[in-house]
C-alpha cells in the first residue's frame, strides 16, 4: 500500500518512481519492508517527465536487495482522457498494448539491477488478455501486471470496470498459468479477496492511506467507510484499535494518522487471511463466510458476478 513514513511498519508498499528525492531515497532504504516500485499514475504526470529512461533510472534508484520485489514497467495508455477503452477503437487499443510490451521488453533488456520487471499491458477485452498476456509470456516475460485504478475510481465506469477486472483476471491466470500477476490501483476490502480467488498474486492500492487523509474515512470491520466526525460509537478488534488506550472517536478525529493506523491495520488483517489460505478452495469458503457475516449486498454482488464470470470463461 502506500508508503506513509510515520507509520514506522513493515508492510510491503508502493512508491512511484516519480516520487525518486534524496529524501525519499533515504527513507526507501532505511525501510524494513518489501516495496514495490511503480511507473507512476501517468494522469497525474507531465509525460516529458514519464518516459522509459526517467522511470527506470529513478526505480533502480531506488532499488535495495533484498526489499524490492519489482518495478512496473511503464503503462501506455489509449487515451490520456477516455477511461472507457473498450470502446476505444481496436487499433489505438492494439497500437498502445504493443508500445506497453515494448517499453517492458525496453526495461528488462536495460536494468542494471537484479529485480523482476512486471511488464503492464493495458488490455481492456477478454482477446486482448489472451492474445497479449501469452505474446509477452511467449517473448519472455516472467512477471505481469495490469492497472485497474481509472475503472474503479470513476463511478460511471465502476459496474463496467470491476467486470472489466474480473475478466483480465481470470483470462490472464488461465494463460499465465503460475507466473505472478499484479493488479495496480485496486485495494478494496470486498475486492481484495475476490481478485486473489480469481488469479491475482499480489495488488497494491492507496484506498487505506488516501481515505483516511484526504477524506478523514475509518472503515469497519465489515468493510463499510465512515467519516469519523459522524461516529458516535465505535466498535472494532483491530490491533491499532485493541491496543489503544482512551478515546478512540476523538482520537481519529484530532489525528489523521491514527486513521491511517487503523485501516492499514484492517487491510493488513484481511491479506492475512487470504494468505493463510491454504487453496482456492479454503479461500472460496473464506468469502462466503464474510458475505454471510457482513450482510453485504454489495458484497454479495460482487462474489455472485465473480463466480459468474469465472464459469463462464473457463468452459
């Protein structure tokens, strides 16, 4: 997730290759934790700063043995302005996949240090996923990613782009067979469960992080966001939550931190769970279990539409 300095975790994190200062250098390799290292959310970066040498130049930066376990190649979007792009013509689609594999073969024919490079192909249909997930696997490609934050961000896309999601999953597992595949930009409490039963082998995400500065939002065990200056009560087992002596309510709403804390504390519990899972079965058995205790609708859609899709696309 994110990397919060003050925090002072171990939690594996991400950090941009646009975010490369001395300082940040410094606190990278002062970290305990596993980090990966992103390309960067190419709507928020002027692209003369965003090309093949700046982004691999400033990760090996950052780089340190034995922590980083991989740099996302850089992702070439479609459209810079049009986040449906399945409804991008094929060609602008096929023209900016094959730039993708390219800048990836790019970067791991370049490296100068020994970590994987995930090579992030912007498909966005189920024959793009097979068809360009077995090509880079094929050219020699051993990790792969794909970044899923514009779909899920913008409500307008949400329903499309969560079964956009969905689909790139299970298509690139089948493919992919048991080469690592990350999911960037997705870090939902319902979500993360279901994308790790569909194929995904790592995700990383800002929701905890973002959430709890920018928005001052605490989540609850069961997975629902509230604002802390609407909370009356409050009830959590977390091990920020269970370890915290006094006022808790005001505590989240005098200090931003401590909702960070807090809900890095919760996604941290429910990637322990899923990890502890020993197969895709117990796993399965894990979501359902959750479904039935939080009595999410949401939730239940979600799962319902997951195992929906996954039958269908595996006949």
């Amino acid at each position: 997730m994110t990397f919060v300095p003050q925090l002072n975790l171990t939690v594996p994190i991400v950090m941009g290759y646009e975010k490369c200062t001395p300082k940040n250098i410094e606190l990278i390799k002062a970290y305990e934790g596993l980090q990966f290292i992103h390309s960067g959310n190419w709507w928020n970066i002027d692209p003369k700063k965003r090309t093949l040498e700046i982004v691999l130049e400033n990760q090996e930066k950052f780089y340190v043995p034995g922590k980083t376990v991989g740099f996302m190649s850089l992702n070439t979007p479609a459209s810079l302005t049009n986040y449906e792009y399945w409804n991008i013509p094929e060609a602008e689609r096929r023209k900016a996949i094959q730039q993708c594999l390219e800048n990836a073969t790019w970067a791991l024919q370049h490296r100068k240090v020994k970590t994987p490079i995930y090579c992030s192909l912007e498909v966005s249909t189920i024959d793009e996923t097979q068809y360009w997930f077995r090509k880079a696997r094929d050219e020699g490609h051993e990790c792969f990613c794909r970044g899923v934050a514009e779909f899920l961000g913008n409500p307008k896309l949400r329903k499309k782009g969560t079964q956009t999601v969905f689909e790139i999953t299970v298509i690139a597992r089948k493919v992919l067979e048991d080469s690592p595949f990350h999911v960037s930009g997705l870090s939902s409490l319902y979500l993360l469960p279901i994308i790790a039963y569909l194929g995904a082998t790592s995700v990383d995400g800002s929701t905890p992080v973002t959430s709890a500065l920018g928005r001052g939002t605490v989540y609850t065990p069961d997975g629902k966001g509230l604002q802390c200056r609407n909370l009356t009560e409050w009830e959590c087992s977390c091990e920020f939550c269970r370890n915290f002596k006094g006022d808790i309510i005001k505590e989240f709403n005098d200090n931003r931190l401590a909702r960070v804390h807090h809900n890095v504390a919760l996604w941290q519990e429910k990637v322990k769970n899923i990890n502890g899972c020993q197969d895709k079965g117990e796993l399965k058995q894990l979501i359902e279990n959750e479904v039935s205790r939080t009595q999410s609708k949401y939730y239940q859609k979600l799962w319902n539409q997951a195992l929906e899709l996954e039958s269908d696309l595996l006949k």
